[in-house]
C-alpha cells in the first residue's frame, strides 16, 4: 500500500460517507413522510418554517419546529462531550461506537407504534444525525457533510468552475466526490419512499442494513489493521 492509501483512517474512507449519506437520504423521507413532516438530518428547512409560524403569530406550531431544533443541537454537544471519554475503552475507536449507537437507535425506532407521538422519532434522528455530523468530517481529506445535501451542491458549482478555469484534474475529481455524495442522498430517499409505502413506520429498520456492514467493517479495523491507531484522530478534528 502506498503511504496515501495507509493516511487515512478506515472512518475516513470515502465508501463510508458514501454509505452514512445514503441513510440520511432515507432518514429525510422518514421523518417527513411519516414524522411530522419535518427534516431531521439538518435544520434550516425547519428554522425557516419555525421562523413562518412566529411571523403567523402561531406559538404552539412554532413550538413544535423548537423540538428538533434543540435536539439536534444536544446532538453535537453530547458527541463533543462524550466522545474522548469513550475512546478510552481501548479496544473501539468513538466513530465505530457511534456507529453501534446509531444501530441502536434504529432498532428501537422500529418497534414505536404509528399511533406515537411524532417527537419520539424525530427528537432520536435529529440527535443521531447531529452526533453523526459531528463526528464524521473530512472524506480522505476532503470536508464533508454526512446528513445534508446544501455544501455538497455549493461546492460541486465551486469545483467544476475552477477545473474549467486550471484545467486540474484535481478539481474534477473533487466535484465527482461531491456529486457522488449528492447522489447517494437521493438514492436513499427513493429507497426510502418505497420502503416506508410497504411497512411504515418499521421500514426505519432498512436503514441498519448499510449501518451494520459500516459497523463490521469499522470493528475490523479497529481489531487488527488500525488497533495500533486508536488514539489517531481523523482529519478535521
């Protein structure tokens, strides 16, 4: 292996944020299909709608765009709070325990009945997407957003402008890497649109089928070829 390929951690591989935006596409059509049609994976849709209410004199709807508002924002301070603590268990990097987290979370969310209260799910994906977010930086160096689509379509204009301006295929690759993350997302929500018209509120449970393989891969890694790397800390951290 060439030193470039051994850089990177195997959290930083790009066919791990490839898999990770693939389940915030589906998460996207959940939570606003069967949620409460609300966005949990990121939250300016909701801000502006939270924004529309208030302007409406509506408080008790502007009240309940506030809930996945504040869990997101729980979500990355929990995972900035707890995520040295964990890595010290010595044998897991944080970024595969978050992953069993995340696997967990989805779990329990599928056993919810329909008839629940919309802000049981939606106050756990936003805090699952927000420590996931947090978490999950940098794409073999490259800043990437693991739960939304707004960077990836700025900074696709971005690339292709500059490989048209220097001609450097480096750019060109880069867009491709944006691109790709874009179509992931979408490949997520129709999968999720399908599956969540068969089983409703259990289909969150397709999403542990990407998380698990992420997981298994992630254990590996940090079993045998990483475990001399536990303390390394992705770039971007």
């Amino acid at each position: 292996m060439t030193s470039r390929e051994t850089e990177y951690l195997e959290c930083e591989r790009h066919w791990v944020f490839w898999l990770l935006m693939f389940v915030a596409g589906f998460y996207g059509v959940y939570t606003f299909l069967l949620r409460g049609g609300v966005f949990c994976n990121a939250q300016t849709a909701n801000f502006v709608l939270f924004a529309i209410e208030l302007g409406n004199k509506s408080w008790y709807k502007a009240a309940y765009y506030f809930i996945p508002m504040t869990a997101y924002m729980a979500g990355a301070f929990v995972s900035e709070a707890v995520a040295l603590r964990l890595t010290k268990v010595n044998f897991l990097r944080w970024e595969t325990i978050l992953v069993a987290i995340e696997i967990i979370f989805i779990i329990a969310l599928g056993f919810v009945p329909d008839s629940a209260p919309y802000q049981i799910s939606q106050v756990a994906i936003n805090f699952i997407c927000s420590m996931q977010y947090n978490t999950f930086r940098q794409s073999e160096g490259i800043p990437m957003a693991t739960t939304f689509c707004t960077n990836h379509v700025r900074q696709v204009g971005i690339h292709l402008y500059k490989f048209l301006s220097h001609k450097d295929t480096v750019f060109i690759k880069r867009m491709l890497h944006h691109l790709g993350m874009l179509c992931m997302f979408v490949g997520g929500g129709v999968v999720g649109v399908v599956i969540c018209n068969l089983f409703a509120g259990r289909a969150i449970w397709a999403a542990a089928i990407p998380m698990t393989i992420l997981l298994i891969h992630l254990i590996h890694a940090d079993l045998t070829t990483e475990k001399d790397r536990l303390n390394t800390l992705p770039h971007g951290h």
